[in-house]
C-alpha cells in the first residue's frame, strides 16, 4: 500500500529535484529534464 503512495509522490521528487539541481548545481539541462521527467508522471497519473 505505501509502495503505491510513494509511486503517487514520485513526479513531485523528479520536479522538485530538477529544481534543485537547476538552482544549486546550476546545470539547467539536467534540471529542466529532470523537471520535465516530473510533468510527465504527473499527467500520466491524471489521465
């Protein structure tokens, strides 16, 4: 049951990690596909 709470949260990570790499490691390439990565799972978990 978790394991599919977890897969529910995981566009989120890739988002939030595509952000912080983009910030932090300013590696905007990595960032942006890590981020677009995100939206993907996230549309994918609408529709």
């Amino acid at each position: 049951m978790s394991e599919q709470k977890d897969k529910n949260y995981l566009w989120l990570v890739f988002i939030a990690l595509g952000m912080g790499i983009a910030i932090i490691a300013d590696n905007l390439l990595i960032g942006l596909c890590l981020v677009a990565i995100g939206i993907y799972l996230y549309t994918k978990k609408l529709f």
